[in-house]
C-alpha cells in the first residue's frame, strides 16, 4: 500500500470520527451524573470523604488537575504521559488484528501508548498488550443499535485523539517506527 | 439465543468486578447458567475475559477495571455510570445484580437514574479478620446474596424488602453433567490417557507474583514423574516464563477438564475451592494472602472435609512437605465426588427469577 493510500485511510476516518463527535448524546451525559456522596458513616470512611471533597475542590479550582481520562494502563511498558493513539479496528479481521497487535506490542516506543477500538473479542490476547481496550459489541434490544451509540461516545471521549485504521497500517506494514514519525509529521500539520 | 427470544425473555444484568482472579465472573457466569431459557442474561464485565462469555453463549460489554485504571476513583466512575447508562438504555433489565465487594459509586448512580426496578448485590461471606465494613447501604438493594462457603444451605437473613438477604450453598460455574470424566477430559486436552498429570493454577498473578513458588512446585511434581499442566489464566496481565517440559493450557471453566488430573495445585479463591470440591480431585491450596477475602480460613475449611493440602509453599521445605502430603493424599483417595450441597447458583437464579414476578406484579 502506497504512503498516499495510507494517508487517505487515515483521512476517511479521521472524517467519520469528526461526524461522530458532533451528534452529541447529551441525553446520556445530561441523565447519568454522578452525584456527589453523602457523608459516610465511620471515622475512617469520613476522612476518606473528606480528603477527596478536598481534592475534587482542588480540581474545580484548577490547582490540581488530573487528566480526566488517563489511557496509560498501570500495568503498561510505556511511560504515564505517553500520548494515546486510537488504533481503530471495527470489522477487522481476527487473525490481522493480531498481526496488526503483536506488530505494534513487539517493540513498544515508550511515547505513545494504543488505545485499541474494536469489535473483535480476543481478550484473553489484548490482556497481555497492556492497553486500554474499547469494546463494541453488538447488543439486541430497543433504540439505536448499542455499537453505534457507543461508537458515538468513544468518538466524543477521544475526540483529537490521533487515530489510524488498523486494517490499513497492516497492509502498509505500519509498525512502531512508522506510527512515531506519523505522529512527529502529523504535529506539524492542521488537523484533517 | 435467537433474537426474537432474547427480546421476550426478561433482562438480567450481571456486573462483575475483576478481582484477583477469575471469581467474580465466574459467579455471573454460573448466575447466568442457571437464568439461561428463563431470563436473558447479559454481562457487563470488568474483566478482560469477554470471548469466555461470549463462547458460553452470553451477551457482553466490557469496561477498563479500576484496578488497571490510572483514571481517578471519581474519573473512573462517571465513565462507568455512562456507559452502564447506555447498556441499561438498550437491553432495559428488570433485575441488575452486581458481583463484588464494594460497590461502585457509577454502578448505584446509573442504576437510580435509569430507574433500575430490582437490584442485586452478591457478595462473599468469608473476608480476612478486620477487613472494614463497606460504607454501602444493604437497604439500597431489593436482594443481598450471600455467597456461602463449605458446608452452608440456603438460609433467609432477613426477610423484607428492600435489603432482603439470603445466604446461599456455594456456587460452581457448571453442573455436574457439563464436567468431562477423566477419559474424555484427558482426550479433550490430547493428553495421555495412562499418564500422571498435575494442574497448576496458582492465579493470574496480577496482584502477587507467583512464579517463584510455581517453579519451586514445578520442580518437586516433576521429582516424582509427573508432567506439570500449567493454566494461563485468562486475565493475566502476562505470562510466567515456564520451566521445559511444562505443558500450558488456557481453559475455562477449568472445573469442565479438572478430572482430566491426578492432583491439582492453585490459590484458594472461592471459585476454584468450588471447583476442587465439584471434581474431587486431589489438592494442594495456596492462598494468597494479598486479596481481602480469607483464603487460608476457606483453604482450610476445605481441606477437613475434601482430600487437600493447605501451605504458603514460600520456601524449599514447605513446598516439599506440601507435595509429599498431596501425593500421600492421592494414593488414598482418588478423584471421587463429595456430597456436599454445591447447589447455590440454582438458588440465586431463583431469588433473581422471583425478583422479576415482584416487579411485575406491582
């Protein structure tokens, strides 16, 4: 696969992503908020209570600011700040989603970490990749299909996140290497 | 399931934690079992097992473990209330039972909003001496299930709702038709029907590593001439390296090939001291002792009334002594079942089922 189809892989879905984000759930934002917690009994439960009020006030005052969604696995190989790159893999196939996988876990680079999309359930394989694993599965029932409305989410929760199709880098014979400089070139570019 | 009986039956959503192990799934899987034909189970899963849940036939979705997760508590559970929201959205339960010790903060918020009409906490009963009480009100809850251990029947604590609570018998994974004899177990794994096997599953090893105390266990089965099956554990974040000869198998439930094995060696966890008392095969416990429920208290417990051995194997010595003890034990009694009530899933797919005629009733 030449470096222009490669490109305008990652463009298609940099695009689909980009129309996922804008048709927002609020619905579901707006009707599943976590409310705060009443006081607990027990000394030992209370101060617990308190130190996170502290800590959430900290937070809400911008003092402490802890990144909302950490991607980084405490059991993964790279470092805490390694930046996420969403290896997009719906509808791939088992066995190249695996070549795809041990391709980029072979050598991990230290600065970015996948955060795999997928439908595909090899978890028993994913577990030891040391990434975080976004799950699409398809579920019967009412209302928009659940893999769509999901994907919707994840699209909103990693917005500008960078992403690539797995099925593509496979084919161009991605690996490590090729991901990071995409990364470096792609910094100096306007976002697609 | 076809699709169209999976619309009519009445919805069941089983949320289970990732422990140490295997456990916590395995107890919404036997659930899910005994609900299977009567309910539609669908699991929301914190372990990263889900391709075991989908081969036995079950819906599921998956979420990063807040164990594994660097997000914070509160980060954690608002993204768990989302997306729990979204599953509660499309499956619509009747009956959603939560697996675990404590629980979640976004599991009750996505619960009340979406307006969960039973909800189900199951939990176990042995937890290590000073373990605190979780800040969690049992009235919060139409049914408290207890899990419990050796030798318990079912019993009703407390009788009204909200905060109903029964302790049932202990739960095995599978019935006792679904686990394959020592000849067929043997030939499912392809191994020789004349030859002396131990089973090793000491855990996934994420929270305590166990590859010292393995190979040291490793070594002294094979002193006696036997082949060690090591299990890799779904879960495990990674695998030990493994010494030659040592034969690895990824199965679950391991319970359905146990009697493939003339002795087992493994943690004593809930699930698998169930599993070990379901085949009667021999075995050598290894608690860990770095998890809050009383491994050693169960390990023992069970090692009075089944053929078991229970030691830390932490040096040469004990480990040896183990081993000696459990061969002993195997020349004595061979894999034979107990009578003892294993019949606790049943129970609690009933309690659920029941849950499900209360709320239509109203």
């Amino acid at each position: 696969m030449s470096l222009k189809s490669v490109n305008s892989d990652i463009e298609a879905l940099q695009r689909h992503l980009q129309n996922l984000v804008r048709a927002v759930d609020s619905e579901l934002t707006q009707r599943y908020v976590v409310r705060w917690p009443r006081r607990p009994p027990g000394l030992y439960w209370q101060l617990r209570w308190m130190v996170a009020i502290v800590l959430r006030s900290l937070e809400y005052m911008g003092i402490w600011r802890p990144d909302p969604w950490p991607v980084v696995l405490k059991q993964a190989h790279c470092d805490v700040k390694a930046q996420p790159v969403l290896i997009w893999a719906v509808g791939t196939n088992f066995d190249e989603l695996r070549q795809v996988c041990d391709r980029l876990s072979a050598r991990p680079l230290p600065t970015f970490t996948p955060v795999l999309v997928t439908d595909v359930a090899d978890f028993t394989f994913f577990s030891r990749l040391g990434w975080l694993i976004e799950y699409l599965p398809r579920l019967a029932g009412e209302g928009e299909p659940y893999e769509k409305r999901k994907e919707r989410f994840l699209a909103r929760l990693y917005r500008g996140t960078p992403a690539l199709p797995a099925d593509a880098i496979l084919e161009a014979g991605w690996g490590p290497d090729d991901i990071q400089q995409w990364l470096q070139t792609r910094g100096q570019k306007p976002v697609v | 399931m076809a699709e169209v009986e999976k619309r009519d039956l009445p919805c069941v959503v089983l949320f289970n934690i990732n422990g140490s192990g295997m456990g916590h799934l395995s107890t919404c899987l036997a659930y899910a079992n005994r609900l299977q034909g009567r309910a539609r189970p669908v699991l929301f899963s914190l372990a990263s097992a889900i391709e075991m849940i989908h081969e036995m036939g079950f819906e599921a979705d998956y979420f990063v473990s807040r164990f594994w997760s660097r997000a914070t508590a509160w980060a954690w559970d608002r993204q768990l209330a989302l997306r729990l929201g979204m599953l509660f959205e499309r499956v619509r339960p009747e009956v959603v039972v939560f697996d675990g010790t404590w629980p979640y903060r976004g599991f009750l918020e996505a619960a009340r909003a979406y307006g969960v009409p039973r909800l189900v906490w199951s939990n176990l009963t042995l937890y290590k001496m000073g373990m605190r009480k979780v800040p969690v009100r049992e009235s919060g809850f139409d049914l408290i299930i207890q899990l419990g251990e050796l030798g318990t029947s079912f019993s009703t604590q407390r009788e009204v709702m909200p905060g109903r609570k029964v302790t049932i018998p202990p739960v095995t994974l599978l019935r006792d038709e679904a686990i394959l004899d020592r000849g067929n177990a043997r030939d499912s794994l392809g191994l020789d029907r004349d030859g002396r096997y131990a089973l090793f599953s000491l855990g996934p090893g994420n929270l305590k590593d166990i590859s010292g105390i393995g190979r040291g266990l490793i070594d002294e089965m094979k002193k006696h001439g036997y082949t060690v099956v090591w299990t890799r554990a779904p879960i495990s974040a990674s695998d030990p390296g493994l010494p030659d000869g040592v034969v690895s198998i990824a199965a679950y439930p391991l319970v359905r090939v146990m009697r493939a094995f003339d002795v087992f060696v493994g943690a004593a966890g809930y699930n698998t001291c169930c599993e070990v008392l379901q085949s009667g095969v021999p075995a050598l416990f290894v608690p860990n002792t770095m998890v809050s429920d009383d491994q050693t208290g169960r390990a023992e417990m069970v090692a009075k009334a089944a053929p078991a051995v229970v030691s830390p194997c932490e040096t040469l010595a004990q480990r040896t002594d183990a081993i000696n003890r459990l061969l002993a034990l195997q020349v004595r009694e061979r894999a034979t079942p107990l009578a003892f009530d294993l019949g606790g899933a049943e129970r609690a797919a009933d309690e659920i089922l029941r849950l499900i005629t209360s709320a239509r009733c109203e």
